[in-house]
C-alpha cells in the first residue's frame, strides 16, 4: 500500500490535539558552527518523548473496530512502544510490546508505564520483530509495525508539514532507522517544495539506508547492529519507506557513536535540549555536511529524548574528555603521611578541579612502600591541561597515562 500527500493531511486531521506542533527553535551556537541559520525541530519535546506518537496514534485512529477488539502487537527498542502503548490505553484497547532484552531499562519502564503488556524476548530489534510476528499469529492481533506501515509513515509525515508552516529550508537532516520519519518527512515536504533537499543520517553501527541505496532495494545488514542510537538500530529499511525514500531523499551521511555522543553533548550544554543517540544523530550529520550549507537555512530533526541516564554519563564522560574538561592521569607516591595532601595542594595550584580519586597501594606493579594514586580533574581545555601537567612536573611529579 503506497502513502500519499492527502494520507499525510488526513494524519494532520487525526492527530489535532494529540501530538502537539514542536515550534522550530533557533541557536546562535549553531549558527555561529555553519556559518548558516539553524532550525532545530525538538520532537524530544513530544508526547512520549519523540515523534514515534505521531505514527503509532494515527494507525491506531484509522484501526476498525473489530481490529480494535483484537487488540495491537509491536516490536521496539523502546520509543515505538511507548508511543503505541499510550495510543492504545488511550484508545481504550490492549496492546503487547516486544522489545529486545538489550533495550535499556528506562524505556522498558517507560513503555511498562502506560499500562500495557512489555515482553522481553530477542537479541536485537529484528529478533524481537519476529517474536512479535509470532505472536499476531497466535492471538489475531493487528501488528502495529514501527516503520514499515503506510499509516504510521503518514504519521511521521506530519513534521514535515509543520516544518513548512515556519520556513521553506534549503536543507532537512533527518535520523533514519527503518525508515518511516525519513519517508514521512520526504514525501509531504517534496509535495509542497520540491526544491528543498533531505538528507538521511544513519549511525554507522546499523548502515540500513546506505547499504539499501547502494543495492537499489532494502536489505538485512545481516549483521548484529552495535550503536548508541538505539532506535536506529533495526538493521533494515521498511520497503514503504524505502520506495519513497529512493526517489525523494538526495543522499545518506554516516555518523558513528562518537559523533553521535558529541551532538548529544552540544544539545545538552548549549541548547539545554536532552536528546537520545538517535535524537541527536540527525544533528552529527549535519556537522559534518556544514561547510555545504554556508549561508543557507538548515533545518535538523531532533527525533527524540528518551535517553537512559548511565548511558548519557557515559557520553558526558567521553565528550568533557574530547573537548579537555576531563583529564585522567596517574602518578606514583612514597607512601607516608603527607605525601597526597602535597599532591592535592599542587593541583589546587593549577586552578584544577579533583573530580574523582583512587590511591591505591596494593598493585603489583607499585613498589612496596609506594602508592599509585589516580585522579580525574575537572579542566578548562587543552592548553589548561598542558598547564596542569607542566606545573606537576616542576613539582617533580611523573605524569602516567591512565591506566
């Protein structure tokens, strides 16, 4: 079944006080990065925490009754859960989600709360998509697919429209997994200005689209996915999406886990925005792409927030590294008293913050009578850091790398 212009209106129609418009915001960050004025669409700001309501609402509000009184079954990583389950409850009918017993605890627990039934079964998304498929086949329930499903893509379509409400853009960047955002957004924006390009950012540890590009039709990766944009990782391209996509979408940009976890970062620190890997992924391709766009009006999609809080500490502590706000090292100490308070004190010197320390005297690889003491400073940059070691060395301290 082919989706169309008029699909993604009536979608609009369905979804009035529903899911409510994300306004475009503006960052002067941005602007000053691309040289370009830059739109963010915060969809993290939605109803469930991303777009995923959108689509999920809308099959639903187009369901007969008698699919109704079957009920709902899906697959998803987590934010295509969440939003089926609160459409349903909202609905009034039962819904099952499969989602991976990889998927993170908070988006099982959020999924959990809208008070349908979550069953955890599979490796990955594709694992719990077939479990789901077995399911409908044993109980006669609709199966709600996340992306692949001409009403769910109309759903997501209706971005697109609100994107074109505000400003007609040279450029749209959008997160791709399996594909209904992508398809969605291209086709209403191509229908109205045809002139805009879109552009899909996929993360490097589940290459669906651009192995799908490449081979004119989608294909499996065949493969198990590996990236912290979870809800890219289907390891397929819906063939719905796929047929819109390949005549709207003018290319695919890669971004792996580090320039994932750098967008992530930049939309915390300067937007205030908290944004999952595949929230911010739209955003990594973008830089990339930037010296493209000089000039010209940027528009990237911000799929979703639904991030899980270890997983955010984790690229905190990856990204304040990168950028010389974290700086971890080791030296070794005679171990007798005074000795640490000497080596704190030289720190307190630099104007370097202790994070976190660990003085241990049992490895070994210290010295009987020495102490090996790790410390994790809260710096400035790179040319603090560069200070900070320099002044250690003038004390008479050696400088280890972290180990």
């Amino acid at each position: 079944m082919s989706v169309t212009a008029a699909d993604i209106e009536l979608a609009r129609k369905r979804l009035a006080g529903i899911a409510k418009p994300t306004p475009l915001v503006a960052s002067a960050t941005l602007e000053r990065m691309f040289k370009a004025r830059v739109l963010i669409k915060p969809e993290n700001l939605q109803k469930t925490g991303s777009f995923k309501i959108r689509g999920a609402f809308n099959r639903i509000a187009a369901m007969s009754d008698a699919e109704k009184a079957r009920g709902v079954i899906a697959a998803s990583a987590g934010n295509h859960g969440q939003a089926l389950a609160y459409a349903a409850t909202r609905a009034g009918i039962k819904a099952t989600i499969v989602m991976p017993q990889t998927a993170s605890i908070s988006k099982v627990d959020a999924t959990r709360s809208y008070g349908q039934t979550v069953v955890l079964e599979g490796a990955d998304y594709q694992e719990a998509r077939r479990a789901a498929g077995r399911l409908c086949g044993e109980n006669g329930a609709l199966f709600v697919d996340a992306y692949d499903d001409p009403f769910v893509v109309a759903g997501q379509g209706t971005i697109g429209l609100e994107i074109l409400d505000e400003v007609t853009p040279d450029v749209i960047f959008v997160p791709v997994g399996g594909g209904g955002l992508l398809s969605g957004i291209a086709l209403a924006v191509k229908e109205r200005a045809p002139k805009v390009e879109i552009v899909g950012v996929e993360a490097a540890g589940s290459p669906q689209l651009s192995q799908s590009l490449a081979a004119g039709a989608p294909v499996s990766l065949g493969r198990p996915v590996d990236t912290i944009a979870d809800g890219l990782a289907t390891g397929r391209l819906g063939a719905i999406p796929f047929e819109i996509i390949r005549e709207r979408v003018s290319h695919g940009v890669t971004a792996d886990d580090f320039e994932i976890g750098e967008a992530v970062l930049l939309l915390l620190e300067r937007l205030k925005l908290l944004t999952e890997g595949a929230g911010a992924t739209a955003l990594a391709g973008a830089l990339k792409e930037r010296e493209r766009f000089q000039g010209k009006t940027v528009v990237v999609v911000v799929s979703g927030g639904n991030i899980d809080i270890n997983l955010l500490d984790r690229i905190i502590g990856h990204g304040l590294s990168k950028m010389g706000r974290l700086f971890r090292f080791a030296t070794e100490l005679h171990d007798r008293p005074g000795e640490l308070s000497r080596l704190l004190a030289t720190v307190s010197e630099t104007g370097a913050n202790v994070h976190a320390i660990v003085h241990d005297r049992t490895r070994r690889d210290v010295p009987i009578g020495g102490a090996l003491v790790q410390l994790e400073l809260e710096t400035r940059g790179a040319e603090h850091i560069e200070a900070v070691c320099s002044h250690l060395k003038t004390r008479g301290y050696v400088i280890k790398p972290e180990s």
